[in-house]
C-alpha cells in the first residue's frame, strides 16, 4: 500500500482491525461482524480492480497470483490523492499535500485532493472533492462527481453513496460494487 503496510483483506470480508484492511477501515457490518469497508472514492493499492480509473494510482495490474489489483506508481515520488497516508508524503510534495482523515474522527487518512468542490460529471477522487459529495464510478469506468446519492443497483465506492444508506451498502455482489438492499 502507499502507506507501506501490507493489508490482508478485501472490501466485505471479516476484519479485526483497520490495518488489516485494504482499504483501511474495519467497520461493523449489518450481520454483527466487523467487516472491511469501502471508503469511498478511488481504490487504494492492493484492493482488487478492474482498470485503472478505478484506482488512486491509476494502475490495476496482475499480482503474482494474477488477480488485478491496484498498483502503485512507476516512479512514486509522492502518494496520489486518494490512497492511505501516514504523513507529509502526498502530491503536492511540500506544505500543500494534505493527509487528513476524510469523514471527521473515521480512519483511514488519505492524501485530500486541493480546489473547490466540483459539480457533477467531472472526475474525482474522493466524496470530497465534490458538491454532491458522491464520487462513484461513471459510464466510462473513471470517477465522476454524481449529481446527488445513487439508486439502488448503481456503482458505488461507499455506503454513503447510496440513496438509504441504513437498508442498503456499496458491495460487489457478483461484480463491481452496487448499492444493494441488505438483508434483515
């Protein structure tokens, strides 16, 4: 991961804590379990993709096993907006590059993009680069701004996506994550 930890699970699956996480957040699930979550946004290294848009770096490839995975950089000289960060490694280099938590007292702290929010249909990397605060996937696989929360069966990045955020989660079911109903 950008943050130089190694994680050891996926969005959906039973955790412990947060550093066993992809993608940095062990939160307690509808089934009682705390399970890894979507953070919203892009994907951070190691989470499993499909393309680069979907990822911080913008780069899905093959690990050793041949499942596609977010990637980091070629030449990182700094950690892209999105991805897990510990300090005063995020692009911008320098006093700039900001690495806060991006929900108030909610780990994980991601590198926060700079500029005001954007309207929606252009690109994003995080809820909060946004009006609406929706960063979800768009028709061409790349992050864009949604004009407001996502209907059941639309891709998500978070649980917040969703339009009933308490009777519904951001989980791939079958594929890429949707908001889909939970079950009671």
């Amino acid at each position: 991961m950008a943050s130089g930890k190694s994680c050891l699970r996926q969005a959906g699956e039973i955790c412990k804590d947060n550093p066993e996480c992809c993608t940095g957040a062990c939160r307690p699930s509808s089934d009682g379990a705390e399970r890894c979550a979507y953070v919203g946004g892009c994907h951070q290294q190691c989470e499993i993709c499909t393309d680069g848009a979907s990822c911080c770096s913008g780069i899905c490839e093959p690990d050793n096993t041949g499942v596609l995975r977010c990637a980091p950089p070629a030449t990182p000289d700094c950690i892209a907006t999105g991805e897990i960060c510990a300090g005063g490694d995020c692009c911008p280099k320098g006093p700039t590059g900001i690495c806060d938590e991006v929900s108030p007292m909610l780990p994980p702290k991601r590198c926060l993009g700079l500029g005001n929010p954007k309207g929606a249909g252009e690109p994003c990397a995080l809820p909060g680069d946004c009006e609406s605060g929706v960063c979800a996937p768009a028709a061409t696989a790349a992050l864009e701004c949604a004009s407001a929360c996502l209907d059941e069966g639309a891709p998500c990045t978070a649980r917040t996506d969703c339009c009933a955020p308490l009777t519904h989660d951001c989980m791939p079911v079958g594929g890429p994550p949707t908001c889909v109903e939970l079950i009671h």
